[in-house]
C-alpha cells in the first residue's frame, strides 16, 4: 500500500447549514447518505504540502509501473497541476468554458459543422498586448492584416469604426459590442433547500474527524480485464517520442469572427469554449478510453489507452473531433486543452493520445448541462451520470488500471467529483473531494432530469466552489474578477467543507 507522506497533522472538519448533516430528513439510498439539498459546496484551504507518487513508467511485457516520490506545496496544490474534466452519461452538454485570471484570449477559430474535420489547430496563438497608436499585423485565412490599435482597455459602449489594410487594401467595417455580462443573484434571500444561511465555521458548528488512509482503489469502478478491440489498424512506423503524432489538420476556411481583446488584469479570459447548439469548440479536445481503434494503443497487459473520441464519444477516432454534445449511458468522455503534451507532462504512456490539462492555481469551469434519466439502457453505469475533474496525469497514464502503483490517484495527486451520481436512476447528485485530505457532504445537488442547469466550479483563493447559478448567467468572453468573488461567496444551502493542514 501507497502511504503518502502529509507536511503536518490533517484532519477534516465539515461545518454543515444544518448541524452536521446527521438530523431528521435524512435517509439512506445504497449504502449512501443524502440530507439536504444544496445549491452550493465550498471545500475551503484546499492546498498545502504533501507528496504523492506518480507514475514514472510503465512496462507492456510485464504489466508492472514504477513511480517516485513527487512533491507539492503552494495554494492549492495539488489542484494547481493540469487537471482535466470527464462526463459520463446520461448526459447533454450544451456548453462548456474555461476561464483563467487575467491571461489573453487565444486567438482561436470559431469552427462551424461543416468544418469540423479541420477544427482543430496545433499552433496555439495568442494576442499580443499592444498600446494605442502601435500598428497590428495578423494573418487572417492567409491574407495579411494590419492595423493601428485604437483600444486603450475602456469597456466598449457603443459601435466602432475599425480600418484596416487587407492585402495592400484599404477597408473599413464597424463592429458592434459584445453585449455585457450579467452576475446571478448571490445570496439574495432565495430559500433553497433548508433555506438557511451558510454560517463560517464555529466550534459549535463543526465536526471533527481524522481522515483515514486513502483507498487502494480507484474512486471509480475499475474497468474489467482488458479486451481486444475489434479493430487494430496495422502499427505505423515508430515517431520520435512515445507521443502517439497529432494527425496533420488542414486550416479552416471559415472564421466567424477574430478574437476579442484582451482582458484587463482585472478580468478572468475564457480559454476554451464549446457549444453543441452553435457547432463550435476551441482551446479543448475530446478523448476516450477505447486507444487501439484509430488512434492510441492496446495490449493485453493495460488495455486501452486514451484515443481520440468519436462525435458520440462510443467509438475511437483518428483524429480530432466536434463532441456532438450528448452521451448515452455508460459512455465516458474526457475533456483537455488543445495543446500537445511536452515534457511538462511528466510521463505518460508510450503510444497514447495525450495533451495537457487545464493549469493553474486559478481557473474555473462552467457547465450548462442537462442529466435525463436513461432506465432501460442495462449496463455497469447504467442512469448514472457524472462530471468530474481528475488530475490529468491520471488518464494520460490509465485512468483505470487495477494496479495501484500505475497511478497517483491512489496516493492522493486530485480528484474533484462534482455531480455525481451513485445508482442507477438516483436524482440526487454528490460531490467528493479526493486529494491528501478527502471530503464530502450527504447533502446534494438535485439532478437536472428535465432542464438544463448553469453550474460553476471555482479554483480560487485556496478553495474549490461548486455552485447552481442563476439561468440568465452567459459564458462571454470574459467575465470580471468581482463576478469570480461574487460566485464563489458563501450564499443560501451551502456546505462548506474544511481540510484543515
């Protein structure tokens, strides 16, 4: 068994908005509590200073990995290494973004359906702060663009005449404002749940308790004895590195729009975005777990390896993908950047499909979302949707391996299950924080069964906030560091879960 080593004393302390959560109205489903239903959970002092072990190799003749000792310390370590984002059915995903503080947008294309195969480029640009008067040249679809920077930062209000010269031509265009962001109501007196306040932790509210050891097993079932798959494509030569090669992507020929400017250092910049409705993804890729299929790897001593997923998320692809935005049961996608792995990824399996992780002691995620009940699908995770967050480390090496030793999870490198739901058919989803010091609540978030619901999930000042917001919220293209603060204060039916280190 892995023991990781803990800088200082850890236990957890919960401080619940209705005692402790053990009261009249709870009751017990599968083995699993559930209490009070909860707009928000805030898992307070996040990070410290550990160690855990990660993977450092992997062996295909003997099925054996070897690990060594890593070490982290810092706000929320060790949430602030790439971190990737996973759902599984039933489940309908009708935009998803990434925001991160005070970063430039990429400069990124819209991609439309009808441009999908070319959806995602390698080369990763991003805007360079100019000052008023400097002169900006870009290559647009090919054609030289330049232009005198007018934009000082103020908020734009109104339409704008921008000139530029496109190709030796003078031209000229007005653009039109993006229209401003709206924060939800934050502690507006709604009564949700038990309707009360959530209290700051007090001795009289908080119960204390030593975590125990870590499992050796992973949190989430572990995959059965690894099967062939239908399909293995003859082997290509070997490339250079134990990457399997991006395919080669030709440019898109259709832009919907430029990027917009970049944010004030008072802003958070959104990094990727993805809609289902609009067609439209960029900054992410999509990933399964079926490699050997078109892309990735298979063998008889660790399965499949991460591969490119197909629109629906069944089936391995041979190259990028638009997600269509919908997943059946028992049908699993994870979500990366669009950036190819370097040697800041650490080790990963040899021949897989791998790209970073969202980085970062301070990022967040918005979900609008939808969990319809599926009962007569059959199968092992059958009505059983989820979102998580894992390490990206995690899948890039198996996210299923029985061994422990071929991953960090075990030995506490990060996972965040957001909603979660336990069995099958179930409407109340969990959340559990699995790190050093593990957390969790039996209060719960209801299940979006018939409507899609607006969630964010915060990594910001040393916390990690997972919060219903209001439907009216939009995932522009920037949002303001007060909106950030705003979101991620305690409101009405909160949990707040406290690690303390």
């Amino acid at each position: 068994m892995v023991i990781m080593k803990i800088v200082a004393v850890a236990f957890l302390a919960m401080a619940l908005c209705k005692a402790d959560g053990a009261g009249a109205g709870c009751m017990e489903i599968a083995g699993n509590q559930y209490c009070n239903e909860v707009k928000q959970v805030l898992y307070n002092a996040v990070g410290g200073s550990g160690s855990y072990q990660k993977v450092t190799n992997m062996d295909s003749t003997t099925g054996q990995c070897t690990q060594e000792l890593q070490q982290f310390s810092g706000p929320m370590a060790p949430f602030d290494e790439d971190l990737s984002i996973h759902l599984r059915g039933p489940l309908k995903l009708r935009s998803f973004a990434v925001f991160k503080p005070g970063e430039k947008q990429a400069e990124k294309r819209s991609v439309h359906h009808a441009d999908k195969k070319h959806a995602f480029k390698r080369k990763h640009h991003r805007h360079i702060k100019k000052d008023v008067g400097d002169m900006v040249t870009a290559t647009i679809n090919g054609k030289i663009v330049s232009w005198k920077n007018s934009y000082d930062g103020t908020p734009v209000t109104g339409p704008q005449v921008i000139t530029a010269t496109i190709n030796g031509k003078v031209v000229s265009w007005t653009n039109q404002p993006a229209p401003g962001l709206v924060a939800p109501p934050v502690g507006n007196g709604e009564s949700y749940g038990n309707g009360q306040a959530c209290p700051a932790p007090s001795t009289s509210t908080i119960t204390t308790f030593v975590p125990a050891t870590p499992d050796t097993s992973a949190h989430h079932p572990a995959s059965p004895a690894p099967e062939a798959p239908k399909v293995v494509p003859a082997p290509p030569p070997p490339p250079a590195s134990n990457i399997s090669p991006a395919p080669p992507v030709a440019p898109s020929s259709r832009v919907s729009s430029v990027a917009s400017p970049a944010p004030h250092g008072d802003q958070w910049a959104r990094v990727a975005y993805f809609n289902s409705d609009e067609k439209i993804s960029n900054g992410m890729v999509y990933l399964n777990n079926l490699g050997g299929q078109g892309s990735g790897v298979w063998d008889k001593k660790f399965g499949n390896s991460l591969s490119y997923a197909s629109e629906d998320g069944k089936a391995a692809a041979n190259g990028p993908q638009l997600f269509a935005g919908e997943l059946d049961s028992n049908t699993e996608l994870g979500i990366f950047s669009d950036q190819l792995c370097d040697d800041g990824c650490g080790f990963v399996r040899p021949k897989t499909v791998a790209y970073k992780g969202f980085a970062g002691p301070e990022k967040a995620f918005f979900f609008d979302f939808m969990m319809p009940g599926d009962p007569n699908s059959g199968g092992r995770n059958s009505d059983k949707p989820a979102i998580w967050a894992l390490n990206a480390q995690i899948p890039r090496v198996g996210e299923y391996l029985n061994d422990p030793a071929c991953s960090c999870w075990t030995s506490g490198c990060g996972e965040v299950d957001i909603f979660e739901v336990l069995d099958p058919g179930n409407n109340r989803c969990t959340t559990t924080l699995h790190s050093f010091a593990n957390g969790g609540t039996p209060n719960f978030f209801s299940r979006p069964t018939s409507k899609y619901l607006k969630v964010a999930v915060l990594f910001h000042n040393n916390s990690i906030t997972i919060k219903v917001l209001d439907d009216s919220f939009e995932f522009g293209s920037v949002i303001d560091a007060s909106q950030i603060d705003e979101i991620a204060e305690k409101s009405t039916a909160c949990t707040v879960i406290v690690p303390y280190h």
